[in-house]
C-alpha cells in the first residue's frame, strides 16, 4: 500500500511499515545510478531549495544531484556567506526562501529540532539532512538499503556501534530505524560517550547494551557502524586521541571478533588512522562507497514522494529512464 508522508523530519515516528515501502521505492531508483543517462524529467519544472547551515559533503551533494536527476533545479543557501552572517534569524531566511517558491526545503541544522520548527511554520515538505545530535534521518535510509541489498533482509541482525555514540544523530537514525526490525545493538566505545540513557533509545523487541571494551562488543556482529569522532561537538575534556586510536580504532585484527561476512559501515566523513584503520576502511568488508551510491537512490524517491504530493511508483518512473530531461 503506497503511503504518503508531509515531511521526513526523522526515523523515530516511521513504521517499520513506512520504512520498507521507502527503500522500495528506492530499490528501482539504484538502477538509474548505473545508467548511462542519469537524468529523468519526473520533477522538471519544480525547485528544491537546499539550505545547509553546517557543513556537508556528501548529503549536500547527494541531494543536489538527486534532484538533478529528476529534472528538478536546486536553489542553494551558502549559510557561510549569506545575510545570516548580517544577523538574519533562521526563520527569516526560510522564510525568504520559501517565497522564492521552491517545491520542498532540505536542511541541515546544528540545533536539535530545527527541520521541526521551521516544518511549523513553511508551507513546503521539509526534509531533515542532519539536525544536530538529534536524528539524520536519511543517512538511516540508505545504511538500511546497503544493508538489505547485502544481507536480504533487516530482520534481528547484531549491530555494533563504535565511537561517540552519545553526539552521534546517524547513530540515533539508525537505532531507531533497524531496531524497528528487531535488531540488537551492542555500544561501544569512551565511557562518556556511552551514557546509560541510550539504553532507552531501544525500540519494543529490540535491545541495547553498552559494553566498554571494543573487542568484546564486536563478537558476532553481523553489521559495524563505525562513528565519527565528531570534535566540534565535544564540549567536555577530550581523550588524547592516541589513546582513542590504541582502545577503540576499527583495525582488521579487532574486526575478525566480528562475524566473518560483517558489514562495515561508515557514515562518513571518515578520519582515517583515528575511528578507522584505512586497511578496514579499504577493506572488503566496507561498504563505505556503496552507502554513498545509495544514497542517491533513497533521496531520489523522498524527492519524488515529497514534491509531487501524489502517490508515484518509482518503477514507473523508471520507465522513462534514457528519456532525459534538457
Ligand atoms: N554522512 C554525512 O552526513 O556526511 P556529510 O556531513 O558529508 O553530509
């Protein structure tokens, strides 16, 4: 049954339901990726406004070329060289987009629950590309299409997460998102950044626990989330990070605790020779590049849902693949 969704502000209202209809209208949309001719004109004519107040690289892009993809324009905010430099309020720069008429908003926000109150108050379909520690709801979506495609379902898989949980929105998504399926998560990583309050995070019929020692937490795992070590955020006393680099870095001699065929995710950006040892972020268990390729997919078909405001199927989009737009 197709459903239909005003915004995508974050996993954690989903169904597991709503979920699985997302990455199946996502499923058609990997193929243009590989297509000679990338560019389908389903959105030709309308606008996505794209307002980043944090740095990005790869969700930014993603989206841009998303869009592209499906005929739309994009209308770029430069948050670093933009009149919120001369003192202009977030709402008053939305705002002024959105009388620009763009067809839905993409943004990114250092404050928890910003998408949401700028959803409040615009008339556009709002999409949440990263809201401080709070939720990075597509990054979720396409990590659960990656690992779908490789393992052929969701269902009760052993997660570990490794690093700084604790500011971590992609690791928020996808607790809420896999847990949803029934999945177990081992967190590992700093004491401080495994506080006792993500255990709450778990969904009914998932489970987390918190385990310190990073060999431990990689038993049997079936898929590694590697996280960031996110700097900007970290307002108490730092580990020395050659200290982080001895107890808590990815390498291939730690990663053989997992299962032997464990996927190894990194939302990226990575910092190499820190959270991951560049011989396991290279290695064939990563699926690093793939989650970047999918990505395209999952924000296509949020593109497509959220800005033609009728039930598409993205299969019949795809019949128009190799007919580009001008
Ligand atoms: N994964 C992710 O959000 O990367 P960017 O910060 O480069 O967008």
């Amino acid at each position: 049954m197709p459903h239909r969704f005003s915004h995508m502000l974050g996993i954690e209202p989903l169904t597991a339901e709503q979920i699985t209809f997302i990455l199946d209208q996502s499923k058609p949309l990997q193929e243009i990726q590989r297509h000679p001719l990338k560019k389908l004109a389903t959105l030709r004519g309308k606008s996505a406004a794209l307002a980043f107040f944090e740095p990005s690289t790869r969700t930014r892009i993603s989206f841009a070329t998303a869009a592209a993809r499906l005929g739309a324009d994009t209308m770029n905010l430069q948050a670093e060289v933009s009149s919120l430099r001369k003192g202009e309020s977030l709402l008053d720069t939305v705002r002024t987009l959105d009388a620009m008429k763009p067809d839905c908003l993409v943004m990114r926000h250092s404050s928890s629950g910003a998408p949401h109150f700028v959803a409040e108050r615009i008339g556009i379909p709002v999409i949440n590309a990263g809201d401080g520690t709070h939720e990075h709801p597509t990054q979720a979506l396409l990590d659960a299409l990656t690992i779908r495609d490789r393992r052929g379902t969701l269902a009760g898989l052993n997660v570990t997460i490794l690093g700084d949980v604790l500011h971590s929105r992609v690791a928020r998504s996808n607790i809420h998102l896999l847990g949803k399926f029934g999945c177990k998560f081992t967190l590992s990583g700093p004491a401080m950044w495994l506080p006792r309050e993500l255990e709450c995070l778990a969904p009914q019929g998932s489970s987390i626990r918190r385990v310190p020692r990073m060999e431990e937490a990689l038993e049997g795992a079936d898929v590694v989330l590697v996280l960031r070590v996110q700097q900007e955020r970290h307002h108490e006393a730092a580990l020395a990070l050659d200290e982080y680099v001895l107890l808590y870095q990815l390498t291939p001699e730690r990663l053989r605790r997992a299962q032997p065929d464990a996927l190894v995710l990194h939302p990226g950006p990575m910092l190499r020779g820190l959270e991951i040892d560049p011989a396991v972020a290279d290695g064939p268990q990563s699926c690093v590049l793939e989650q970047v390729t999918n990505g395209l997919a999952v924000r296509m078909a949020l593109l497509l849902m959220l800005m033609l405001g009728t039930p598409t199927d993205a299969s019949d989009v795809m019949k128009g693949a190799g007919h580009a737009a001008d």
